[in-house]
C-alpha cells in the first residue's frame, strides 16, 4: 500500500468563457515545460487520514498527496493515474487508501491507482444540511449549520454551537474524552459531551479556514481552504507546501508577457508562471480577485476584472489599477487588442485606444440593447460578438455596421469567443458548435452543439479548439478530430500557444502540451 517515498449575471457569464484571440503569432516563452506537463493547485484541502505509522495522505482539489514518516512528500495528479483531481474524501478500509472522486473512486494498490465508477447517492432533503457526521466515544455525531447533534442510544441531544466567530462546524476530530470542533474562520474547540471550551493553540490567521484534521499522540495536522496543510507539534505550528504549485488553477484567460505566463482564475487572482516558479498577485495590487481577460498592447499587459475594472502592467513591472475609470461607462466588459488599438468594450458600444488618444463608439443604436460578449479587431474591420443578436462587422473606415445572425447562416446567434488568421474568421457559439468565414460566406458549422470557448493557432495552419466537453483540433486542410489525452480534463476553459507547445486551462487543471 506504501507509495514510493521520492518526494451583473452576463459580465461573470462572458468572463468564464475566455475570449481568447488565438491570433497567429506564437510567443516564445523559455519557461515552457520541454514535455508534457500538468499542474494543479492542492492548497485547497478536502481531506487528511493518518496511517498507524504516523504516514499521511492528504486529499486536495487537486489531486492526492502523502507524506511518509520521513517527512518525504509525494504527489499524484491525473498524469499520475489518478481519475480526477477534485478528491472529495480520502480513507483507509482494509488496510488500503480510497479516494473519491466526483463520480469515481480509486484505489492505491500495487503501486497505482486502480478507479470504479460510483453512482451518486440519492440525497434526503432535510431542513437544515448535514455537514458532517462522525463516531466518538460510542456516540454519533453530526453536525448542522447551527448545531452539533449527538445520539446516544436511541436518543438524539441537540447542543448549540460555541460562542465562536466562526461560521459552522467544518470539521470534526475524536481526541480521547473529548471531541474537537473546528469553527471555518475561528479555531478549534473541544466538545466533553456538555459543555464548549476553547483551545488555546496559538493558531495562525492563515491556518483558520480549517476544512479537515487529524492526530496522533505526537501531531496535529490540518487542512485549510486555500492555506494548505499545517502541523501542530511541541506547541509549534508549521505550513507544508511541499510542492511548486499554483495558487488555483480554476484558469479562465493565457497571456504571455515578458517571458512569463499569466493566468487569470475565478475568483483567487493572477497565477503567473515565472523562472522561478508560481506566483500569485491579488489586491492591493489589483483591483480585485476576479481577473478575466488578459491582452497586451504596446508592451503593457491589461487585465479586465469582473467588476469592470482594467488594471495594467507596465514593463517595468508597476501595476496601475483601473485605468479605464474615464471612459463613458462605468463598466468595461471585454477588451481587445491588435498592433494599432486597445479596444474596451462596454456597456452600448466600446471605446478604442491608440496609444496617444481614446475614441468613443456609441452611435450605434441597435448595441444599446444587445449585451456584446466578444471583440475582434481584424484590420480595418472590428468584429463584435453578441449575446441572442449574432455577429457584428464594424468597417472604420465607412462607420458601416453589418450583421451577420441565424439569416445569414449563422447556427447559433450567441457568440462565446472570436479568432481569425487573416484570410478567414472563426467564431464559437454557446450550442451551435464553431463556424467559419471567408469573407463571402458562412461554412457549414462544426462540433454542433458544442459550447466553443477558446481557439489557439497550432504550427501548420490548423488550429485547436477548446469546448466545455473537451479539446479538438482541426488540421489546416479543415479535418477536425478530438484530441485524445487521457489526462487531459474535459471542461476546457482557455488556450494559448507558444511555441514549443500548448497551454490549455480547464476548470481543474493547468495542462502543457508539448507540440513540436
């Protein structure tokens, strides 16, 4: 069983679908894996089960770890053979470690993990959710949002939860005599089967999002919601972030800017791939944790928020936050750029930047109702994606408006994201699958009923296409295959290549695709 011991609604709707430009030019990045290569974020721990040697395995969002009576840490993704990487619960039955998984479990046998498909239980609807249920001292106990339920015998006793900060009860420990509570943002409480007492453990502020424990006679171990794993020995507390990882790795944009990859997530900040490693930037850097687009115009990076907000780096690596407070509207809701502009979409029309002097576009009437979900800009042309109203074909030079809906051929008229190569445009749709324009028509779509989200070019005129249940690629002669990666997640979110490979982001990994 031992493993080797080498160590608002439509502004968050849009954001969530990366709209990636997938222009041609491919960034060269010198940090870029040589081969393929998965990261994921396991700070967000799920669950901790001790070993009677004192040996510790630790389920995260993002894959399994274990740490050995050495102090040796191991990791496990879904490169490694696991599954999946969101473990909701690791246990030892038997004698042998199980993990659960959304829909799968595996087991750790014979040095791999060996998985089965579950069928999801029928849930029992209850006035208030149980949060947790365990067994001390021959008693069970479970938990509520407002109170910890304790059955002896056939008798059911309800006892108020501590006077404590904290929000609820986030997880349970039996220890001796008494059962210890932790209280999500608080600490930890002992509970002597009437009575609530504080423990004085010194916990650090980092350490108090406790989601699992456990003990033995010489440690306290912890898990967090985004802090990691702590121990607690001879009255010390020590973080264990054994790995190089990213902060989160729930990706929703790409951007290489000097020579580093950036990468937007949900709602933790910018993750940024360097030399040296992950590193995270979050406020007061930013303006918030929910960074969504990503472009660089005349060497700065902007970064759109889901607030509306537009932060920008500059090259020599100061930050200036909302940048684009001037414009006509309070909100920006996508940006865009290409070699001439900076374009800032809001809320009736958008706003275009050339480096000296911004210039408004809001003389369009039929954008006053139509909520814009895409910008494009390819040449003289500026292509607009809308929600339920198709695509828009702006021409600067004669101020034309042309549209292009399901009457023109178009499957679906939600468009999700917008990429080009020159010669023709590709857009994706939110059913409708992707489509393509040679400047004279519509082709028949592809991947229908596909949520298309992003498009990245590949070396030869091809390209890869991201959707919500998996990844494609279409070959510069137009043939179109999914690409089978076992461990590749499914729920793709955003795509950029560089070159030497293909970074793809999914909702529960970072993944490099060596391509050459």
């Amino acid at each position: 069983m031992k493993p080797i011991a080498n160590p608002v609604v439509l502004a968050i709707f849009c954001t969530v679908l990366c709209l990636s430009r997938g222009d041609t030019a491919r960034p060269s990045l010198a940090l870029s894996p040589k081969q393929n290569t998965v990261f994921t974020a396991t700070n967000e721990v799920s669950s901790l089960v001790l070993e009677a040697d004192g040996s510790l395995w630790v389920g995260t969002m993002g894959g399994v770890l274990y740490r050995n009576t050495q102090g040796a840490w191991r990791k496990w993704s879904r490169q490694d053979g696991l599954p999946a990487h969101e473990t909701r619960h690791v246990s030892i039955e038997k004698g042998g470690v199980t993990a659960t998984f959304p829909g799968v479990t595996a087991t750790w046998r014979a040095d791999r993990w060996n998985a089965t498909a579950t069928v999801a239980s029928r849930h029992v609807s209850s006035k208030e959710p149980m949060l947790s249920t365990i067994e001390w001292d021959g008693k069970t106990c479970v938990t509520s949002l407002t109170e910890l339920r304790v059955k002896e015998g056939a008798t059911w006793r309800a006892f108020p939860l501590p006077p404590s900060n904290g929000t609820h009860i986030s997880a349970l420990l039996p220890h001796g005599s008494e059962l210890w509570a932790a209280l999500f943002g608080d600490g930890i409480w002992s509970f002597d089967g009437k009575d609530w007492h504080a423990l004085d453990l010194h916990l650090p502020p980092d350490a108090r999002e406790i989601t699992a424990m456990a003990a033995n006679d010489v440690t306290l171990w912890i898990g967090t919601r985004r802090a990691g794993v702590w121990s607690y020995t001879r009255g010390a507390w020590k973080q264990h972030l054994p790995f190089d990882d990213p902060y989160n790795h729930n990706v929703q944009m790409f951007a290489a800017y000097q020579n580093r990859l950036y990468v937007s997530t949900l709602e933790d900040g910018l993750v940024i791939h360097t030399q040296r490693g992950w590193k995270r930037a979050t406020p007061p850097l930013l303006s918030s944790v929910a960074p969504r687009q990503l472009v660089t115009f005349q060497g700065t990076l902007y970064v759109r928020h889901g607030n509306g907000k537009v932060d920008r780096l500059d090259a020599g690596g100061a930050w200036t936050r909302d940048v684009c407070a001037h414009l006509p509207r309070k909100e920006t809701t996508m940006i865009a750029s290409d070699s001439h502009r900076l374009y800032a979409g809001q809320w009736g029309g958008w706003s275009e930047f050339d480096g000296r002097q911004w210039v408004h576009h809001f003389e369009q009437k039929i954008l006053q109702k139509c909520p814009m979900t895409a910008l494009y800009p390819q040449g003289d042309t500026l292509w607009i994606g809308t929600q339920n109203h198709g695509l828009a074909e702006y021409r600067h030079a004669t101020g034309e408006l042309r549209w292009h809906d399901e009457r023109a051929g178009l499957r679906d008229d939600w468009i999700t994201t917008i990429a080009g190569d020159g010669k023709t445009l590709t857009i994706g749709t939110f059913v409708g699958g992707m489509m393509r324009w040679d400047s004279k028509r519509w082709m028949p779509p592809v991947l229908v009923g596909e949520n298309v989200t992003a498009f990245a070019p590949d070396a030869s005129g091809g390209e890869w296409v991201a959707t919500r249940a998996g990844l494609w690629h279409r070959t510069a002669k137009g043939e179109l295959k999914s690409a089978h990666i076992p461990y590749l997640d499914s729920e793709i979110q955003a795509l950029l290549a560089v070159k030497g490979g293909l970074w793809v982001g999914a909702r529960t990994g970072i993944f490099f695709l060596a391509t050459e």
